[in-house]
C-alpha cells in the first residue's frame, strides 16, 4: 500500500512545472527567492498533505462512492434554480465606477498584439 | 474587573438601550474611546515603521483594516436616539456598535479582502449580512482585519500592517482568518462582528480571543456580497462576547435570500426565545454528547504534550456537562484525518476559479506598466496585486485541476469529503451533539509558524471537519492556559441545529465564568510596559 508509482511525479513542482503554472494562472515569476519558497512550499504541501489521499489504501473505501460536481450532493433544503435571466442593475453607473479605465462606459483593455491563453 | 460600556454584551446593553439608561451614543463614545485606547493605527500596505513606530506599533491591537467610520456611525446612533426617544421599537440590536470583516462587501466603504488587487475597490452594495444588520439599526464601526483572502489561520498575511495582536498576549496571534473581529470584540473595540468561516476562521479566533465565534449551516446565512475564496465552504458566522449575543446576531443575518441560490429556503427558529432560562435549564438533561475519541487521542490532532491543558479544560467541560444530567458518549469519526488534505484540495481549485476574476478590467488593481498586449496586462496587475499567500494557492488549485491530475485529486477529495460527511451522518444517530477543543493549541507567537504553510493550514485540522461536512459548530471559551491564554470549547450539530448547540453553549456558560473575563486588566499593563 503507498501512492501508486505513475502518481508519485505529480507530487514534486520542479521549476519547470511551477513556470508552466505561472503562465496557466498569468501570475509572472517575481524573483528566484520568490520562486524557490513557492515551489518548496508547493512540494512540501503535496508530500504532507495530499499524497494522503492518493494512498491506494483507499481504493476499496472509495470505490462505490459516487463523484460529486459540487463538493457535496447537492442540497434538498436549497431553493428551487431561479431562471437563468438577465434583470438589469439599478446603478450601473456606480458599477463602472470601480473600473480602473473606462471610456464612454465601456471598459477599455489593450488589444493590439493580443497572444493565446 | 469594572466592566465599561464596550465591555458588556448587546444582549445586556439592549435592555439598558431600551430602558433608556443608556443612549447609542453614550455606548458608541465607550467603544471610541476604547479604540483611541489600545487600536494604533490601522492598517498601510506600503508598511515601513521607523523604530520608534515599530514599538507603538507593538503595543497596540489594530484589529481595523482602515480607519473607523466616526462621522457615519455617529449619524447612525443619533439616528437610533431619535427613534429610540419616540418609544419606536427598532429591533434587538439597534444602537448596537459593529464591527465587520474586510471580506463582505459594504456599500461606499472600501473592500480589499486584505489584498492589494483590492486596495482602491469600494463596495457598491451591502452584503446580505452587513443589509439585514444595517436594517436592524446596528452602528457599523469600520472593517476588520484579515488573512489576505481569507488565506490563513493568523491574520499574519494581510497585505495591510501593522498585523492584528491577540489583546490577551500582544506578543500572539489573534487567529485567523477573521483575526480582527475576533480581537476587535475581545478588547471592546466592537459589541459585536461578522466573521466568515471556511476551515475554521471564524471558531478559531474566537478561541484564541476568548470569545464566542459560530459556522452555522452551509446554507444558513446567505453568501452574497461575501467575497469568494472557496464557494462550496464559505460560511458568514457571528462573533460575540456571548452565546445569546451570538443568537441575536444569528436571529438577524440567517434565512432565504433571492440573491444566493445556496441560501436555505427554511425557516429560521426563535434563536433567543430557546435560550430563555426556563427553556434551557433542561436540555441538558439525557442529552447525549459524542466524545470523538479520534479528537482526543490522536496525536497528529491534538499532541498530548503540547495540548495537555486544552485536555485538562475539556475533561472539566465533560464534567459540567454530566452533572447537568447529560451522557458522555465515545464516537469514532475514522476519517477526521483526512479532514485537512481534502480540504486543501478542494479549497485551492475553488480558490483558483474565484481569483481568476481579479484581472484588472472592471475593478480592482491594474497594473500601470504600459503594455498593447492584454494578456501581458493580465499577468503585471495580478503579479502585483496578490501576494504570496493567494499566488501558491492558485498554483496548487491549478495543479490539482490540471487534466492530468482532476481525477487523482479533486474527484478523490470530493469522494473523500462524502466519507467525512457519512462518518457525522453516523455519529449523529447515537449522539445530539459532539464536543471537542476548537484549536489543538492556544494562540501562537506572531512569527511563529507564518511561512511553513502546511503546519498554518493544520491550524484548523479540528474546525475543518465541520465545514466539509456543512454541519453547524460554535466555539466557546471554557478556560485559561498556564500562559493566560483562552481555551475555545467547539461543539457540533446536525445541519440546520444551531438552535441546540446554542442551548447546549449557553447551559455550559451559566454554569461558568470563563466568558465574563476580558483582557483590558492585561492589555492595559502591557501597553504601560511597553511605552516605560
């Protein structure tokens, strides 16, 4: 029993993976000592706390456990779904207040040279 | 100790309102000048003290993320004198002076959530919590301090210092994440505070305050308006000096609401009718209480060197309880242990979804680095705007969510969390009610663990088990250590029974006098030493 061999690299944030979860999440790399903490923290973390879980240990107990989309099942004492439908907010103005930059009430954003996510 | 105005409950100070002794006024110039006493200053991001600074720094609580709102909420008691001189009966806590977490939203007032992508944002409505205490006439004071994003058990990695202190020890933490509610109340700052709670930040500052601090249901209070870090988890909960002010407080903010689905279409009990004395005084009696005896004697939750007085506290709570006619009974919740690493699973990807918003378009921080490209614009103003905390856990949430590892590690979480939920499914059939410590410690040093996020995260390994499984639990003070620091008692009901862990608090803090202690005697001598 112990964490299955093809889930063990999953378990290490070399500086390679942390640059590729920097891109995912467009948080940029601030300094190496930044780097080397975050990525000492990551892999203590998935070491300490979630290979836990992967233990196959497990296996058996969760096998008939049917997978959720929310956490838990959803809940029968939640209100009925509302209709999915646009209402108007009633200060749009105040809204656009907190834009950072706005133009003729539209949000202004670059686009010139706009690369793929 | 000669208790002032802000050191009393609002459920005493609301007889004395409404019986005229008092004025809102006269209780809001108590709490002022009780701030002047001991706050210093709030909270800067661009925090660089001189030496002297760094001292006064030291001795004081800055529980308050910004400056108190003095002008508004003297409008708001005059108001509240107005009404209350025509014999207009304006509600339980009108008058009453709050204080509220920087992480609900409240109409013109700035909201950071403790993060500097937040630093200019000014809330364009009230949350539902902070309306319907508003519509109940409380005085609100001003913004708490926090974890940044609620990201943390310390309220150390706020983005604005200087940091919150615990009243009852400087030198401490308050606990976190809503550290400076929980301190704000402890040191009469506030009558009372809004908490939000998604491993255990509103029951664990509580606990290390000496305070009272409740999760209720997931579902129970609404969540609109209170800023996302993990939205199956997150829960608003009051803090309070006492149980029936938790009550009241409770009474006010829970029930249906239009604006979040998730919020319980059920009714909402007379809170403060059921702890009336003659209601309480035996409920107790034959009431079965769990005794999770993995809470208990495990060492990876509470070691038996370092927690012993938490042990010692509990065997004196355990003993309260039998001679009120209730049963002790041992329960087994086998999978308590992994209460922590499913949490962090599923916390980190819901974190990483939410955080996704702050990008620097339609509020919040943008970055003034000139860029054409939209992406590079993206990456510069959350590069600057989160700080270390929300940066790793986006990381990890990214990480587990990755389509390489959703399956090993989401979906398991999810499965694992059905277990935890099963294991008080079961214990609630043998049990009414669970009790345990709040915290495995009593407040830590400032400094002490902040950095190592694994043992800051295990903080919480005793208050997560509730919020996963979405089940009610309140903590309460039950005792010192042989440093003077409070020690939180934490009990648990089945969903949607807050009402009987409130009855089962308050028929252990009538039999006790933990909950009348507060720290000024202490505050006051350490605040003298510090400036000699």
């Amino acid at each position: 029993m112990g964490i299955p061999e093809r889930l063990r690299s999953a378990l290490v944030i070399s500086e390679q993976h942390l640059a590729e979860l920097q891109e995912w999440a467009q948080i940029a790399s601030k300094d190496d000592k930044e780097d080397e903490y975050l990525r000492i923290q990551l892999t203590n973390q998935l070491a300490q706390m979630v290979a836990k879980i992967l233990d196959d240990s497990l296996d058996t107990a969760l096998a008939d456990i049917k997978p959720t989309t929310y956490g838990a099942d959803l809940r029968p004492w939640q209100a009925p779904l509302r209709e999915d439908e646009v209402k108007p907010w009633p200060d749009v103005d105040t809204l656009l207040q907190s834009a950072p930059h706005l133009q003729d009430r539209y949000f202004v954003v670059p686009v010139r040279g706009t690369r793929a996510p | 100790m000669e208790y002032e105005l802000c050191d009393l409950t609002a459920y005493d100070l609301r007889y004395m309102l409404s019986k005229k002794e008092i004025s809102a006024e006269d209780l809001l110039d108590s709490v002022i000048a009780r701030i002047e006493e001991v706050e210093g200053r709030s909270g800067l991001f661009d925090y660089i003290p001189n030496a002297a600074q760094e001292a006064e720094d030291q001795s004081k609580v800055h529980a308050y993320i910004a400056p108190i709102l003095v002008e508004k909420a003297h409008e708001q008691a005059k108001i509240v004198d107005k009404y209350l001189a025509q014999n207009e009966d304006l509600g339980p806590l009108a008058g009453i002076p709050l204080a509220i977490k920087d992480i609900f939203c409240v109409r013109d007032s700035l909201t950071t959530a403790a993060s500097y992508i937040l630093h200019d944002y000014k809330g364009c409505y009230d949350a539902t919590a902070a309306a319907r205490l508003r519509e109940q006439a409380t005085v609100i004071i001003g913004k708490t301090n926090l974890d940044e994003f609620v990201l943390g058990s310390s309220t150390e990695s706020s983005a604005y210092k200087p940091v919150t202190r615990n009243p009852w020890d400087l030198s401490r933490v308050p606990g976190g994440s809503s550290g400076g509610s929980a301190a704000a109340v402890a040191a009469g700052e506030a009558i009372i505070a809004l908490g939000s709670d998604t491993a255990g930040s509103v029951r664990q500052p509580a606990a290390f305050c000496g305070v009272v601090g409740l999760k209720p249901t997931y579902g129970r209070v609404s969540r609109w308006g209170l800023i996302a870090m993990a939205s199956s988890l997150d829960c608003v909960g009051p803090i309070t000096k006492s149980v029936r002010d938790c009550a009241l407080v409770l009474q006010a903010i829970a029930g249906r609401d239009e604006y979040d689905w998730t919020a319980a279409d059920k009714a909402v009990p007379d809170y403060l009718s059921l702890l009336n004395d003659d209601v309480v005084a035996g409920v107790c009696n034959g009431l079965r209480i769990g005794w999770p005896t993995e809470y208990f004697e495990d060492p990876d939750l509470i070691d038996p060197q370092d927690g012993k007085q938490i042990l010692d506290a509990l065997n004196q709570v355990k003993q309260v309880y039998i001679d009120l006619g209730a049963e002790i009974i041992e329960i087994s919740l086998p999978h308590t242990i992994y209460a922590i690493p499913v949490y962090f699973v599923i916390s980190r990807v819901e974190l990483a979804t939410n955080l996704h918003r702050y990008d620097g378009v339609k509020y919040g921080h943008r970055s003034a680095r000139i860029t054409h490209k939209l992406f590079e614009m993206y990456e510069y103003t959350r590069t600057e705007g989160f700080g270390e905390q929300p940066k790793q856990r986006i990381f990890m949430g990214m990480h587990a969510s990755s389509a390489r590892n959703f399956n090993e590690f989401y979906d398991r979480a999810g499965k694992l969390q059905i277990l935890i939920r099963q294991d008080f499914e079961k214990a609630f059939e043998k049990v009414d009610v669970i009790m345990s410590s709040t915290t495995p410690t009593t407040a830590f040093p400032l400094g002490g663990i902040y950095g190592d996020t694994v043992q800051m995260q295990n903080a919480d390994r005793l208050t997560v088990p509730a919020n996963l499984a979405e089940i009610p639990a309140i903590s309460l003070p039950c005792g010192f250590d042989g440093d003077g620091l409070p020690i939180g008692l934490q009990l648990i009901g089945p969903a949607f029974r807050e009402d009987l862990i409130l009855q089962v608090a308050y028929s252990y803090e009538r039999e006790t006098d933990w909950h009348k202690n507060r720290p000024m005697e202490h505050l006051r001598r350490e605040i003298r030493t510090r400036d000699i």
